[in-house]
C-alpha cells in the first residue's frame, strides 16, 4: 500500500490552489451575489488542463485520471464557491457520454467539453417526482429518424449555458431512456435560475422542452437503459462532492486556525487552550479520514476493482456529515464572528450545506450500501 502522491499529483494540487487564490477567491463574493460564473473562466480551466481529464487524448481529453481530477476538485472547492462544479461536471459527463454513446457521438460533442467550448449538464430530476426513475414525467416519442422531447427538468445545473446534456426521459415503452442533446434550438428554454442557499456559481436552472427534436442515433446506451448510464455517472458525481466536501472542510480548519491565533482571553492567544486545541484535533482527524477514504475510493475506480459505485455510496455515508461537522465546528470556534458575512467561514457553512442532498441523499446512500451487504 502507498499512501504517497506522485510528484506531478503534488505539482497538480498545487497549481491548482494557486488558480484558486488568483482567480477564484478574489470572486467569491460576487459568485454568492450573482450566481453565475464568469464567462470567460471555463476557458481557464480548459487552459490549465482542467477539463475532460477523464477522456481519452483522441477525443481532447488529457487522460489524467480520476484520481487526479479529485486532487483537483478538493483545491477549487477550498474557496467556498460553486466553481468546482463546473470541472466536474466537465469531466464526469463527457467520461459517461465516451462510455455510452457511439464513436460519431463521440467525436461530435466530446471535444467541446475538453476545450472548454461547450457546458455539460445533465437532466433528470424533475419538478414532482424528485429523482424516481419510474415516475418521470418528460417524454420521448419517436417521429421517423428522430424523438420529440416533451416535458421539464429541474435543477439542470449549466442547463441555460450552450452546450450538450444527458436528458433522462420517459419513452413510449414506459421506460427511461437517455439522449445526448445540445442545449439549444426549436423547443429548448431554461427560462429560471435558482436562487441557492450557497455555492455560488452552480447555476441550477429549469429547462422546458415542448415537441423538441433530437435524432435517433443520439440515444445514450441501449433504449429503456437509462438507468445503465445514470448509475455509473451519479456515483462518480458523489465522489466529486467528496473530494469538494474535504476541500471545504480544510477551509473551516485552516480559517479557524487564522482566527484563534489573533484572538486572545486573558491575554494569551485562544490557540493555547487545551478546549480549542482538542477540537482542532478532531476536525484535523475528520479531514484526514474524509479525504484517503476519497483518494481511495477514486482509485479504485480508476482502477476498474471492486464495486467502487456502492464504495462511493459508502464514502459520501462518511464524509458528508464528516465534513459538515468541522465546518461547524470552526463557525463555533469563530464565536459571533461565525454568523457574520465578513468571514469566510459563513460562505463555507452555507455550501457544504447542500452536500447532503444533491448527488441523492444520505438516506439513499445508507440503503444503497445497505442493501449491498445484505446481498
């Protein structure tokens, strides 16, 4: 067992901590306000060889790994904002779309994500039915060479920026079938953006389709498996909010550890005493499980061993409430500091809040592993 990074994943982790100070951290605060990402920082991620590092080179992918686009990951979400999620999804998508859809779907939409031209999103949950498969409500009818698509999306995260998604629908056997469409044209509108309680810049949006047409060939895996192409994809999505949730998780101790050595209670550093210091211990503790049970849950992915999808169901069980608690340990440790705007810590409290419920809940993971060990 090596439990080491390579020197060009340390050379990653750091380049990548250092776009985040430079041009990640100086927006935060108008990420919160604004919601949105600016325009030109997907193009930035494309540059620094942040995107498609899941996708093979013939494609425009780099072939990094899953392991280090984790590393990096867990550095962009230091900063307490949504932009990580930009990388993961431009990763995650295009990794589902290589393994699923035919080589001329391949080579017309895989590229664009690499290079940054082109937002993926993905499209299942729905405006009544959440998350549940068989209750669906968007449709699919064949119509010669093509399927119209009829119905709405909920919480399409990039779903009203230009690109392609993996739309999930109901098809005319009752089953669920998922297509590969471009985010635009004759039928397709994302007329609202959520307004969320943090992570500023996931742009969650409400898509409609009304008799929008996609071709046939454009059908992701076999028609009536769209459940096939969803598992895989929703699994590494929670190994990504893993690696982001450890990332926050630094941030609440590394700003607590700031804010203790500046503060004073009888004229000695609140640092000093042995109260703090025993759950600065703890939070250390949290973070270093957190994040070798991420690191070794996306190797083993990459690696191809073992049910990594349930192993990642597992990894979220542990480290969401994991890491939520050491960034509310750090709001407590900031005192009445902790429930003001002026620190970051507040930012940091308010994203990893939605860890829980995006990417299926807790409660679904805990019967997903559940129901694992007792097969």
């Amino acid at each position: 067992m090596d439990f080491n990074l390579t020197e060009e994943q340390r050379t990653l982790q750091t380049m990548v901590k250092e776009f985040t100070k430079r041009e990640i951290e100086p927006i935060a605060d108008q990420l919160d306000r604004e919601g949105r990402l600016p325009d030109d920082l997907i193009g930035k991620f494309a540059q620094i060889g942040l995107l498609g590092m899941t996708v093979l080179r013939k494609y425009g992918g780099s072939e990094a790994g899953d392991l280090n686009c984790l590393l990096a990951i867990e550095q962009l979400a230091y900063s307490g904002t949504g932009a990580w999620w930009l990388v993961g999804f431009n990763n995650s998508i295009p990794e589902c779309i290589s393994g699923f859809g035919s080589e001329t779907i391949r080579e017309q939409v895989l590229q664009s994500f690499c290079d940054g031209t082109a937002y993926a999103s993905v499209q299942f949950t729905e405006e009544a039915t959440g998350s549940e498969p068989a209750m669906l409500t968007t449709t699919c009818v064949p119509d010669g060479d093509s399927y119209l698509i009829n119905g709405m999306k909920r919480f399409s995260t990039f779903g009203a920026r230009d690109g392609y998604a993996v739309t999930y629908t109901k098809d005319e056997e009752g089953k669920c079938t998922a297509f590969v469409i471009e985010k635009r044209g004759k039928g397709y509108s994302a007329p609202k953006i959520w307004e969320l309680m943090g992570g500023g810049g996931i742009e969650a949006a409400d898509v409609y389709f009304e008799d929008f047409r996609v071709p046939k060939q454009n059908i992701l895996g076999k028609k009536g498996g769209g459940m096939e192409v969803l598992s895989p994809w929703i699994a590494t999505e929670k190994l990504q909010q893993c690696a982001a949730a450890t990332g926050m998780a630094q941030a609440a101790l590394d700003e607590a550890i700031k804010y203790l050595k500046t503060r004073t209670s009888k004229g000695r550093p609140i640092s000093e005493m042995q109260g703090v210091r025993w759950m600065l211990a703890e939070m250390e503790a949290k973070i270093e499980a957190c994040r070798w049970l991420t690191y070794k849950t996306g190797f083993t992915k990459e690696q191809g061993h073992g049910n990594w999808q349930t192993e990642a169901a597992a990894t979220k069980v542990f480290v969401m409430p994991a890491a939520a608690e050491v960034v509310e340990m750090s709001r407590r440790l900031h005192g009445a500091y902790g429930y003001t705007r002026e620190f970051k810590i507040e930012k940091l409290y308010r994203a990893i809040a939605g860890c829980s419920v995006i990417a299926v809940s807790l409660e679904v993971n805990k019967s997903i592993v559940g129901a694992s060990l007792a097969r």
